[in-house]
C-alpha cells in the first residue's frame, strides 16, 4: 500500500499559492529595527514576494504540490 505525502503544515502557513500556480511569501527584515530603514524599503518589505526557481521547486515538494 502506498502511503499518502503528508503537507508540511509549518510551510503552508508562510506562503500562498496563487491561481495560476506561482508561490508567493512575505518579506523578511521588517519585524524590529525599523527605524534605521528609509520609508521606500519599509515599503518595499510590505509587499508580497515569488520564491526563485531552486527554492520553489523544494517548496512544492514540502506541500505536495506537482
């Protein structure tokens, strides 16, 4: 019998799959120290990101998605 892969829970809870497929997390650098930041990159940290190639691929593997 072949066993089911299980979703890491700890992954799916950092990031959001699109419809089309794309995997999308939040910035980090942007919880404490923020006053030395410019207005323009605490800005920039608020805004949603895609993983790059190598790691989307070992994401889609800890969510069990092809």
């Amino acid at each position: 019998m072949k066993n089911k892969m299980k979703t890491k829970k700890s992954v799916l809870r950092r990031v959001k799959i699109t419809a089309s497929g794309k995997i999308l997390h939040g910035s980090n650098f942007k919880r404490h120290l923020r006053r030395n930041k410019t207005k323009s990159q605490l800005r920039r940290l608020k805004k949603t990101k895609e993983f790059s190639s190598a790691v989307n691929l070992k994401v889609k593997k800890a969510l069990g998605v092809s």
